[in-house]
C-alpha cells in the first residue's frame, strides 16, 4: 500500500495535461519565467511557444541585456571583461530570439526590447518584427531600441508596423519613422499611439493622424523633427500627453472635439524664454488642462481658458505664469507651492488658497511665506485651512523673513474644524504677522458664515513721518506702530475675547495704547 502510495505522489500529473492548458499555465507566467518552466520537461519544451503573449521589455530583461550602451569612461580590464560579456550576451539573447520568431505560432501581444544592433544587422531585427506582424493577430505591440551612443544611426521602422489591420495599442521608443516605414500606412484599429524620442518629420507625423481615424489616446514624448504639431482629424481623441525637451517651443495646435484631458511639458523653460504656443480647436470638452514646466503670458491663458467652457481642473506645475491683468486667483492642494508668479498687479481682486498639510515644520512655514508673497498685492485673501495651527508661522521663519502679504486688505480665514470657544492669540498674532496692516480679518468655519470679525483702523501717517522700518524694503506702517482702533466682533454666540482683547490695546511698540472694544451678536430668537 505505502509503495503504491509513494508511485502516485511521484507522478507528474500536469505534464499529463492537453497542450492548450499547458500554453494557458505558462500565459499567466511572466515571459522569461515561461521559457526556464518549458526547459525542465520535453514535454513542456514546445508548450511555451503557444503562448499569445511576448514581453521582453526592458524591465523584463536581465541588467546586462537592459544596458543600452557600453561605459566607455571607465576603460580597464574589468570594464573590458564586462563588455565582453555584454556583448557574448546580446549575442545568445539574438540567437533566442531567432528561435522565438521562427518557433512561435501566434502573437497578440509583443513587446521587445532590443539593445545593441547597428545598421549591419538591421535586417535581422526587420525579420524579427516583421515575423511578429506576420501572424496577422497582433493587437498590440512595445518596441525599444537600445542604441548604442557611440554610433550615429537610427534605427527606421520597417512599414509592416503602420500597415496592420488589427493593431490597437502601439508604443515607440527611441527609432525613426520615416517616409519608407508609411508607404501602405493602415491603421483603422489603432486607439494608444505613444511616441518616445522618435524622429519623425512634420509630414510623417501628419501621414500617421491621418490614418488612425479610432485613435483616443495619444503620447508624444520628447521626438524630434518637428517645427509644430499639428492633429486634426480625430474624432475620437480623448487624451493627448506631449512632451518637449528642445531649444524652441513647439507650436501645437489640436482640433479634437472629444477630447477630456491635455497635458503639455516642456523640459527646457529655464534656457528658453519664450512662451509655449498652445491652440486648443473646438475642444469644447475638455476637463482637465495640465501644463508643466511652461511659459504662459496673460494673453495666452486668457485666450486658452477662454476656449475650454467645460474646465474642472487646471494644473499648473513648474510653470511661470505672466498675468497682470489677473482678477482672481484660485489654488486648491495639500501643500503650499513655490509658483513662479511674474507680473502680478494690483489688478488681483481676490485669491482663494485651500490647504491641507501633513506636516508642520519650519520648511513648511518656509514654502507657505514664499507662496503667500506671490500674493501679496490681492485686496481679498481667503485662506481654508484645517486648524489656527496651519497658519501659526513658527518662530524660526519669522525671524529669517518678513511678512508676505503688506497689501492685503481683507484676510478671511475658513476653518474646517469646529470653532473653538477662544481666539487663540498667537493665531491672530500669526495672521498680524502675515498681514501687517489690513483692514479686515474674518474667522469663520463651514457651518456659520462669519463668527469673528476684526476691524482696524490706523493713524494718518503725517507728511514728515517717515515709515516703521520694522522691516526691510517693506514700504508701509505695520500695526504695531500705527494701530489706532480695533472692533472685535462675534456672531453665534458670546465668546470671551478678554485675552485677545488685552493684547491688543498693549501691542503698540511706542507703547500707545489701543482703543480696542468687543462684542457679540446674539442669535435672534426663533418665531413661534
């Protein structure tokens, strides 16, 4: 019983299995890992090449395939030995690949990357897609060229790639898309279109749009050849990502009336000084705009806000932004932002800032003091914070800077948290210390429209009078060396200001007291 026991535990039952489940099992198995499981049995060697799936992609690859190209900086005998097993590497990886393409039954999905290969071998990586293309039920397909940096030579896409009836998702990186790769260009099924560091020219790319009538997601990342971008044409186009890293702005200009998202990045705003020319045409359905690392003067916004009636969300990072005609400015996010802010005038009525920090520590306070100073000549800033905390500038910082926002007039702050019973001091201190002089500040939370208010009024600095000078460059008068008369007003409720109160009939520094008087509004009674 036990040896008729021990035979059955030792039988291989999968490998038992019809061929289809086998191809199935290894499909769920990463493509390097499927080839080393079709090693250990005979029964298992051909199974692998059923599968529908070939994914070796950069990351997929082990690290001396993955290397695009050889260190040539640091020439000893270790490097030399390390690129000769790089290279007897790439040779057996080619060799692979030779038996892939010619074992393989049937592709959907091929994604490859190739390193090392120059114009003389050019046709052996022609056979291999081509070989791909061949079986006619490719959906999508992933290539990388890995060029070597030592060799000027560009590796151009056979035409099989843009003559597929079926393809769906394509994605290019670091090749040529030349007029020979579209002579019998057909992509009717083509929906992601993804360029990265491709070299094609205005006409070629022109060629490609128009031919992709189902296109709804489109990447271009960093290709080169192109004076402007033009695409039209595509009705169905819902995300468009273009990304630019040379000298001059690209000129872009999309026709797309389904389209939902755009985003535009350009890696060289700090050596370009020009503005990015973007033209949005009939895009009525935009939602989202994103724009980094771009220039935008005020005409330029105005005119493309103007165009997207259907906006939710604007994203603006590492930009610079010159408007100074600004009326009203609107920022929502966790953190404060250092924003390239040029040009803002007095013209700015009012800015809306909601904040929602992690963490308060001095770099926190540090980054908030440099984005309040964007702002400083706004009338209205309304600030939505959680607590009096996000805005209690610590110590530290206070003393390594000064106040951000001397033309502010109005400051409204909304909390989210239930208002507590007493003012603390140090946060109207905090609030002075930002604002040196206004002439309003309203603390409120979401549940009462206003449940304090303080009204200051300040001396008429005389013709001889020279300013405080508490600190530098700042032109104005604080508080604490013009107060004249504060009114401390409640709603809902009485509230004891007698602190708050005390505080600030005493804070004049020439020691002046200040006519400071309280009180509150009772809630009017309910009607029978």
């Amino acid at each position: 019983m036990e040896k008729k026991l021990h035979l059955h535990m030792g039988f291989d039952r999968i490998s038992s299995l019809p061929d289809p489940i086998k191809a199935y099992i290894l499909s769920q198995l990463p493509t390097i890992d499927a080839v080393k499981t079709s090693i250990l049995s005979n029964t298992w060697r051909a199974s692998w090449t059923q599968i529908h799936t070939l994914d070796l992609s950069r990351n997929k690859l082990p690290n001396l395939l993955a290397y695009s190209y050889f260190f040539d900086t640091y020439v000893n005998d270790s490097t030399k030995v390390s690129k000769e097993t790089i290279i007897r590497t790439r040779g057996l990886f080619y060799e692979f690949l030779d038996r892939a393409f010619e074992s393989i039954s049937m592709l959907e999905k091929l994604k490859l990357y190739v390193p090392g290969i120059g114009s003389d071998s050019k046709f052996r990586l022609d056979a291999w897609i081509e070989r791909g293309f061949g079986f006619r039920q490719l959906i999508e397909f992933n290539f990388e060229w890995g060029y070597e940096s030592s060799e000027n030579f560009r590796y151009c896409l056979p035409n099989c790639v843009f003559s597929s009836s079926l393809i769906r998702k394509l994605t290019l990186v670091n090749c040529e898309v030349g007029s020979s790769s579209l002579t019998d260009i057909h992509l009717p099924l083509l929906c992601d279109l993804c360029l990265v560091n491709v070299y094609l020219n205005g006409e070629a790319m022109s060629s490609l749009i128009a031919n992709c009538p189902n296109l709804e997601d489109l990447n271009f990342d960093t290709c080169d050849g192109l004076e402007s971008l033009e695409i039209s044409g595509l009705s169905k186009l819902k995300k468009a990502r273009i990304k630019y890293a040379y000298e001059n702005p690209l000129a872009i200009e999309i026709e797309a009336p389904s389209l939902l998202e755009f985003t535009y990045e350009c890696e060289n705003l700090c050596e370009n000084e020009g503005f990015c020319e973007i033209e949005l045409v009939d895009c009525l359905n935009v939602k989202r705009f994103t724009a980094i690392g771009t220039a935008l003067d005020d005409f330029n916004l105005h005119y493309l806000l103007r165009r997207l009636p259907a906006l939710e969300r604007l994203e603006l990072y590492h930009s610079e932004v010159n408007a100074p005609n600004l009326k009203v400015f609107h920022y929502e996010d966790d953190e404060p932002v250092t924003l390239p802010l040029r040009g803002i005038t007095p013209r700015l009525k009012e800015a809306f800032v909601y904040l929602k920090p992690n963490i308060k520590n001095d770099k926190y306070y540090a980054v908030l003091v440099q984005f309040f100073a964007k702002l400083r000549h706004c009338e209205r800033l309304i600030l939505c914070v959680g607590s009096e905390e996000d805005l209690i500038v610590s110590e530290k910082v206070r003393t390594k800077t000064r106040p951000p926002l001397s033309d502010v007039k109005h400051v409204m702050v909304k909390l989210r948290v239930p208002f507590k019973k007493r003012t603390p001091v140090s946060f109207v201190e905090s609030l002075l210390w930002l604002a040196p002089c206004p002439e309003t500040i309203s603390i409120s939370n979401s549940r009462v429209p206003v449940l304090k208010s303080l009204e200051f009024v300040y001396e008429k600095p005389s013709k001889s009078q020279k300013k405080c000078g508490c600190w530098k460059s700042l032109t104005i008068n604080c508080w604490r060396h013009s107060l004249n008369k504060v009114t401390i007003k409640n709603k809902k409720g009485a509230e004891d200001d007698s602190k708050l109160a005390n505080f600030l009939t005493n804070a004049r520094i020439d020691g002046k007291i200040v006519n400071c008087s309280y009180k509150s509004f009772q809630s009017e009674p309910k009607k029978n």
